[in-house]
C-alpha cells in the first residue's frame, strides 16, 4: 500500500483564522479495508478520516500563525500504516480598527472630543497593545484596552487647522499592526 499527495497540492498558505481544505488519495492493489488518520500539526487530537473508496478529505481550521506540518497515516490492519505529510503555512492577520458610526465630530476650542471603537481580531486569545495620536502635536500615547474595545477622551486647546486625524493603532503579539482614523473638527468659540 502508498498512500498518494493531496490532489490539491501538498502546500497550502491561508491566513490565521481559515480552514484549510484539501483532497487526497491512495492506492492498495488489495482489496483491503483500510483506516486513516490525520494529524494537523497544531496541538489539535487526532483525529480519525472519513474515507470513500481509497479518496478523503482535509478541512481544518488554524488559529494561529505558523509553519504546520499535516500528516496523514493510512492503514490496512496487516502491514505497518504508511504516512505521508505535506505543510501549510498560516499567516498572521493584524488587527482591524473601528470606531463606531459616529466618530467623526465637531467640537468648540476647549472642548473634549470624546468616542469609543473596537478591533477584530481572527486570534482571539492574541495579546494587544495600542497607541492614539489625537494629530494636534501632543504625541502618541498608550491606549487602554478593555477586552478588545477602547474609549477615547482628548481636550483640544486650540481650534488649529483641522480637521484633526484621530489614529488608533493596535498592534498584536506577532507584530501585525492595524490602525483606524476618525476626525476631530475644532471651531472657533468667540
């Protein structure tokens, strides 16, 4: 008995948060009855293939980046199973900032411009930071998170040429950074 490759290619690349599906085969000149494994390389059990005929297929879904190495045992119960592996490459997905619908605002000089948002992220047990830049020179800051959400609150002195690009950057613990921008409008107050 050898068992064959995927047919649909041996390596695949998805990003973190897909499944990766695939088809395989494989030949015995006898008229066995065969069982199957597979083994998607990411921690997961073992799991036990559904076979029709000497053909099944993959579909698993990955969590986390990371180089992954599938492998697949085929057996007749007579002869020691035969393994055959091939790799799929999961890419990290940066995160996805949001603000809620009205996020744009005007404000006086003097006043506060006051919004919440919140990101997405595929890796939900991913571990974040975040930064604002209200984009009145007064830096980028560290922002606190709460779960995936955050609450921003900044006075602006001067009314200045705006509108003021207000950025959020959140950044996951793979590095794959994901930013959103929301406008601050200063007016004059006589």
């Amino acid at each position: 008995m050898q068992p064959l490759g995927w047919t649909a290619g041996p390596d695949e690349e998805i990003d973190e948060g897909d499944t990766s599906t695939s088809a395989g085969s494989f030949s015995d000149p006898d008229d066995d009855t065969w069982t199957a494994t597979v083994d998607y390389g990411d921690g997961s059990p073992v799991e036990n293939l559904t076979l029709a005929g000497k053909n099944f297929v993959l579909s698993h879904e990955y969590a986390d980046n990371g180089t992954y190495e599938i492998t697949v045992r085929v057996s007749d119960g007579v002869a020691d199973p035969v393994a055959t592996t091939a790799s799929v490459v999961v890419n990290n997905v940066a995160p996805t900032v949001e603000f809620d619908p009205d996020d744009d605002a005007t404000i006086f000089e003097g006043g506060t411009f006051e919004t919440a948002g919140s990101f997405t992220d595929p890796r939900v047990d991913d571990s974040w930071t975040a930064t604002v830049d209200y984009g009145d020179y007064s830096g980028v800051q560290a922002l606190p998170l709460s779960g995936m959400n955050f609450q921003l609150s900044h006075t602006y002195a001067n009314n200045g040429s705006g509108p003021f690009p207000v950025t959020v950057t959140v950044t996951d613990d793979d590095d794959g950074e994901g930013s959103g921008t929301a406008r601050a409008t200063v007016i004059y107050q006589i």
